[in-house]
C-alpha cells in the first residue's frame, strides 16, 4: 500500500510538472513567435524604405562615383603630360 501511494504521489507531480512545462513551452513559443515577426517587420520597413529612396541614395552615389573618375582622369593627364615633357627633354 506505501508502494502503491508512493507511486500515485510521483504520478500526481510528474502530472503537475507536465503541465507547468506545457504552459512555459506555449508562453516561450508565443515570445519566439511575436519576437520573429516583430524582426521581420523592421526589416521589411527597411526594405521599403530602400527601395523608395534607392534612387536618391543610387544619385548620390554615382556623383562621388563621377568626380572620383575625373580626379582620376585629370592626375592621369597631368601625370601624361609631364611623363611626355620629360621624355622630350631626354
């Protein structure tokens, strides 16, 4: 009879243990859940964001794109024409 009462007490708190383990898994699997798309949401507004704007930003770049090749362009030509004034002198 101990056995059998002792057996039915374990029983009841494995029970119990079930389900305040079931309650935690529900309440971590919502956070996960609402955590994932709040994430998703702020990407999403970011990519919307970018492709609104993508032009400007796309404008803007390609000016510093644009005077970086003619700086480029004028070291180059005056490099050119120094390297062609001096192999003249020779």
């Amino acid at each position: 009879m101990a056995s059998a009462d002792g057996f039915k007490a374990f029983y009841l708190e494995w029970q119990r243990a079930r389900t305040e383990r079931a309650k935690w898994n529900k309440a971590s699997a919502h956070a996960a859940r609402m955590y994932t798309k709040k994430a998703h949401m702020v990407w999403v507004d970011f990519w919307q964001e970018n492709r609104r704007h993508r032009h400007l930003s796309d404008f803007s770049l390609r000016g510093i794109r644009r005077n970086r090749c003619n700086r480029a362009f004028g070291i180059w030509c005056v490099a050119h024409t120094m390297l062609k004034i001096n192999s003249s002198l020779l």
